[in-house]
C-alpha cells in the first residue's frame, strides 16, 4: 500500500540574496530539495537542471540514487560546456515515495528531519567540513551549528564526474511529518524551534509558510526552502491526495516575508569562495578567473584614457602661459587629480603680462584654445602682431 502524502511547500530569496538559488520540487512520487550556488547564473542553473533532470529520469526507475548520478553528470556538463557556469553546482535531498518508505538519496547540505510522535530526527548527514569535524570529534554539535563556516560542502552535484550519493529507506507511518529543507533554514532557526513551528501549524503549507517567515525574522541570510509532507491516515488520503501539479519552483513566490522580486542576482564573490573553499582547485579556478577579468577591465580602462589621451588629448592645442611668458602648448589646460594633459612646445619671448593688457587675450593663464597646431602659431602671431604695434605706438605717438 502506497502511502498518501499531504504536502506544503515554500522557497523564498530571504532577506540578503537578491536572487534564489534553491529550487524544489514535488510531484508524487519525487519530493526534493536542491541549493544551487555558483557564479553568475550558475547556481540557480545547477539547482533547476539537476531537479528537472531528477524528474524526467524519475519515471518508472527504480534506484533514485541512480537518477542523482545522472543529475550529477548533466550538471557536471553543462558547467564544462559553459565557461559563465564553471564551478557550478547544487545540493539536493529527495525522496521517492515507495509503498510505504520513502527512498532518500542526498548529497550535500540541504537536509531531511522526521517528525514522528513529537521528535524531530535529523535524517541526513551535512557534507560539511564542519560536519566531519564533528564527527571527528574536533567540534560539538552545538559549535557546528553557528559555526561560520559551516556552510563548506565536501560534496556536491555537479562539480565532478561522479559523486558519491547517500542512500537510505525509511520507514514511513500515518501521523509522520517530514521536512526536506535548504540551510537557509537551518542556519537560521535551531531545531527546536523548528520543532516547535511545525507542532505549531497542522497544515503543511502553514508549517512552510511558518519555517520561511521565521528563517527571514532570524536575519534571512540565504535563500530559505522547506517542503513538508504529512503522512496520511488511509481514510482522509483518497480525498485529500489528488495528483500533484508538477511544481517545479525556482521562481520566487510572494510572500509576506520576502521583499518585492529584484533584478537576476550575481552571487557576491564571498559567498562562492565561501562555499567552495574546501575545494582549493575550484575555489583557485574562480579566483584566477576574477583577476583575469579585474586585470582585463583595468586594461580596458587604461587602454581607453591612452587611446584618449593618444587621439585626442594630444590633438589638441592652445596658448597659455609658462614662465610669466606666452607659449604653445600641445594638449588640453586641465590637470584632472594633478596629471597634466598637456606639454609645452614652444615658448615665446611674448611676456603675459604685455599680452595680457589687450582684452581679448585676458584668458591666457586659462588657457586660449586652438583648432590646430597652425591655428595656436597664428593667435601666437597676433598676440606678437599686437604687441609690436603697442610698443610702435607707445615709441610714436599718434599724429607724429
Ligand atoms: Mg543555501
């Protein structure tokens, strides 16, 4: 006998992310969760590709781990077909619902709990470097969980060939509550508040509703997903279990909580380093990648105010002064954060102040701007024209 499921189910950007990269899907018999994280676009990608692919190959296959390896590999491709989505990947925690067990297949961060008579158990294990150091004994599970970087993943689709998935079966019972969520939930509310909101709504869809808002009160820092499954009594499931729409969501649906849609999201360089960081090669990939561009924008901008400076700047001329004399200048008279734009190139025996008697060549400390080279050397020759015929005149008076 197939059990009969109830579900809810929320993904929201939070409060901090201005794109989600989770996704999450539930349509009977797969229900999923995946957090998608790479540059760019490629995290919202990842976690959309490997749920799409998770559903097209769930039809009639048996062995859900089997789907997740071929999750896996068509993440892995695309990102090495496209150099915007390299390093791309994605947790993902699914379940596929079998008489009546659940088959879990899960890699990464993302998690399943069971609610059944009052206690929440955590299903999953985190692929974490903090995760194994708790394991190792080197951290308390208490640490672990505000640890700040807790969010490493050892494991994750799509970053390599192949990956090792973890498989389980469990036991389901009518009255049993299951929760599949993204670490924008646990990294936001401890578990006993999530037990506490999910004792709280006996819906599933208020219980996702409830979990999101709470994430995005506690700070909203990461995209936050919950999907919650009810197991039914036999009785209630023929009326309450119609078949479910194939609800595929990776785009963010308004809710109280989550602030108005904002533009596609370019992940902050941090938060990938931060994800990856237990991946020196990949993590030093990205990084030489973002010099390269950084190196190759600062050459852009160089190159452009050389090419300004070559084309244009040295193109113009004017008549100015240097040395209390008048001279030619190649350039423009500025000096934008003290870098000179222009040079002189001829200075003349022309004094400023002599020049400057005559009105229409009071501007020249300014700078008096030519067309050309020629046209500098002709105000040059008028200004000298107009001097000679200043002191011609001041030698003889007029009417002698
Ligand atoms: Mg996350």
């Amino acid at each position: 006998m197939t059990v009969r499921l109830r579900v809810g189910a929320r993904t929201d950007v939070g409060r901090v992310r201005e794109g989600n990269e989770d996704a999450y899907v539930t349509r009977h018999p797969l229900f999923a969760v995946a957090d998608g994280m790479g540059g760019h676009q490629g995290g919202e990608v990842a976690s959309k590709l490997a749920l799409e692919t998770l559903e097209k190959a769930a039809d009639g296959a048996p062995d859900l781990a089997e789907v997740v390896r071929a999750a896996n590999r068509a993440v892995f491709a695309t990102a090495a077909k496209d150099p915007g989505l390299a390093g791309m990947g994605t947790t993902l925690t699914a379940v596929m619902v079998e008489d009546d067990r659940l088959h879990l297949a899960h890699v990464g961060d993302s998690r399943m709990y069971l609610l059944r008579d009052g206690n929440l158990g955590r299903v999953t294990k985190d692929h974490t470097v903090v995760e194994r150091l708790v394991d190792e004994g080197r951290l308390t599970p208490e640490d672990a969980e505000r640890h700040p970087q807790r969010s490493i993943l050892t494991r994750a689709l799509g970053v390599e060939e192949d990956v090792v998935v973890d498989e389980a079966d469990v036991d389901v019972r009518p009255g049993d509550r299951v929760l599949l969520c993204s670490d924008g939930l646990t990294g936001m509310v401890d578990e006993d508040d999530i037990l506490r909101i999910l004792g709280q709504h006996a819906d599933p869809q208020a219980a996702s509703d409830a979990l999101v808002a709470a994430a995005n009160q506690a700070g909203g820092q990461d995209n936050i997903t919950a999907v919650v499954l009810d197991v039914l009594e036999e009785k209630k499931a023929a009326a309450e279990t119609a078949p479910q729409a194939a609800v595929t969501e990776t785009v963010e649906r308004p809710s109280p909580m989550s602030e108005p849609a904002r533009p596609v999201e370019t992940p902050p360089v941090a938060d990938r380093q931060e994800r990856f960081a237990a991946r020196p090669v990949a993590s030093g990939r990205r990084w030489g990648r973002a010099v390269v561009w950084l190196v190759v924008i600062l050459v852009l901008i160089g190159g452009g105010l050389f090419a300004v400076k070559r084309y244009w700047v040295d193109r113009q001329w004017y008549v100015g002064e240097s040395g209390g004399n008048v001279a030619l200048y190649r350039g423009i008279p500025a000096a934008p954060l003290g870098f000179e734009l222009s040079e002189v190139v001829e200075e003349t025996e022309l004094t400023a102040e002599e020049v400057t008697r005559f009105p229409e060549y009071r501007d020249l400390a300014e700078g008096i701007t030519a067309e050309s080279e020629e046209d500098a050397q002709t105000i040059v020759d008028l200004m000298r024209a107009d001097v000679n015929e200043a002191r011609r005149q001041a030698r003889e008076p007029p009417g002698q």
